[in-house]
C-alpha cells in the first residue's frame, strides 16, 4: 500500500490537521491563471433543487462551503463528514458563523452509517483516491442515495502538476509523491464509476498555474504524501531551494505548471 491510500499515515500525519492541505490550496489559490476560481467553479456544477439532503465525504476543512457560503439554498440539508477528527474540526473553524447550515460527522467512505435511499446527493472530491477500498465506498455511496440521486466526485488528471514533481525528482530521483499511478483519476475513474452509476460524465476546469514565488511552490512539496519532507532536510532542503531559485531565474523569475482538474457527475438508477 502506497501512502495515498495509506490510512494510518493519512489520519496520524497527512491530514492530523489541514496544514498540509492549506499548503497545496494556497499555491493553487495564488497562482492560478484562470480568473474563474476552482471552488466557484465546483459549486456551479451542483445544480440540484432548492431542497435536498446532501452528504460530503471527506470534506476537509470545508473550503467549497466557505467561499460559497452566501450561495447555499436555504433547504439544503448539508451533512458534512471525514474520516479525520481534526478536519472536522477545521471545517468547523472555517465556517465560522455559518457552522450552525451544517451537521458533523467522522465517517469512513467504506460504510457510511445512514439508511439506505438516504441522501438526495454525495459528493466526494478530491478524496477517492485515497480510499484502500474504493469499490466498498462507491457501494456504500450508491447505497445511501435515492433513486435518481447525484454523485459528484472532483479529481485530478494524469498530467496534473507534472513540472513541479519532475524538478523535484530531477533534484533527488528517491523522492516521490504517494504512488506510481493515481489509481483514481480522470482519466481511469470512469470505468469505475459506471459499475455502480448511470450517466456518468467527466467536466474538466481549465487552468494552469503561474508561479512566481519559490516559497509556496517548496511548501506544497513539502506538503505531499510522499517522502519529500523526509528528505528535504537540513543542507538538502536549503540545496533544493537553490535549484528553484534557479530554475525561476531561466524562466525569467516564473514557473509554468501544467493543471488538470476535474469533475464526474453521476447518477444512481
């Protein structure tokens, strides 16, 4: 098991807190190039009726929720859940005076404790691929979905980030980022999804990422799943921000990162 689907090391470590996850979104939130932002973008997607029962699973510190707060339809009845305690409790925090919209919940993907034709909608994003079980998690999510109901799940592509992992690999080849293959992304994740869902469809967002700073873009590989932080240490660490001080230098003080992220829609029968 790689440690993107790793749970000891995702719950002790990774994502104890949302440090990490800070990290990545604000090199993203920074430096994007597409004026239209990712999490408005995602929101959008979610056409759904004035009233509905929904239930995020590992929704983090609530980032979608929070930038969207003024938009939420008055009838939603939002559960939000995630397997780390700590999470939920930065999504609590990061809702401030709207935590009072939403219910609480630790649950794990792989046997969500609701009745079955439970929800109106689930949605899971950027979080599947860390799931040991994904075909017990995508049960469980057809299960507690009424006839009709919609999934939404945010993923990323194969492509995604390349140029940042290989200036970090061409600067140390034994550093890597939780897995040879991300076994669940655009490009593999509709065939698994249409085992168990009707109408499956990929959305992409268009964007890309111009960074400008070296500070954010260290701080994201350091906050990945893989062996980065263990081995950007010391000297090594300070002869790693060199080579991007470099790298910025030859590119005239900016770096180009490719992004591929996206969105699957579903439905269950």
């Amino acid at each position: 098991m790689t440690r993107v689907s790793d749970q000891n090391y995702l719950l002790t470590e990774q994502y104890h807190n949302a440090a990490n996850l800070t990290d990545r979104i604000r090199l993203h939130e920074q430096f994007s190039t597409s004026a239209y932002d990712w999490m408005a973008w995602v929101f959008d997607q979610y056409q759904l009726p004035a009233n509905a029962r929904i239930l995020e699973v590992g929704c983090g510190p609530a980032d979608c929720w929070h930038k969207n707060r003024q938009r939420i339809p008055a009838g939603w009845d939002i559960t939000l859940s995630d397997f780390s305690p700590g999470m939920l409790e930065a999504a609590r925090t990061h809702l401030g005076d709207q935590v009072g919209r939403f219910a609480f919940r630790v649950i794990d993907a792989q046997a969500i404790p609701y009745d079955d034709v439970f929800f109106d909608v689930v949605i899971a994003n950027h979080m599947l691929y860390h799931i040991p079980d994904r075909a017990a998690a995508l049960a469980e999510i057809q299960r507690v979905l009424k006839p009709g109901g919609q999934f939404f799940a945010t993923t990323i592509g194969p492509t995604h980030l390349q140029e940042l992992y290989e200036l970090a690999r061409w600067f140390d080849p034994n550093i890597t980022f939780g897995g040879v293959q991300n076994p669940f992304d655009l490009d593999n994740g509709l065939a698994q999804l249409a085992r168990w869902f009707e109408d499956v469809q990929i959305e992409r967002f268009p964007d890309n990422l111009l960074v400008t700073e070296v500070a954010p873009l260290v701080a994201f590989i350091l906050s990945t799943t893989g062996n980065a932080r263990e081995i950007l240490q010391g000297e090594r660490l300070t002869a790693f921000i060199a080579c991007v001080e470099a790298e910025f230098a030859q590119q005239n003080g900016t770096f180009f990162i490719t992004k591929d992220s996206g969105m699957f829609k579903a439905r269950r029968a």
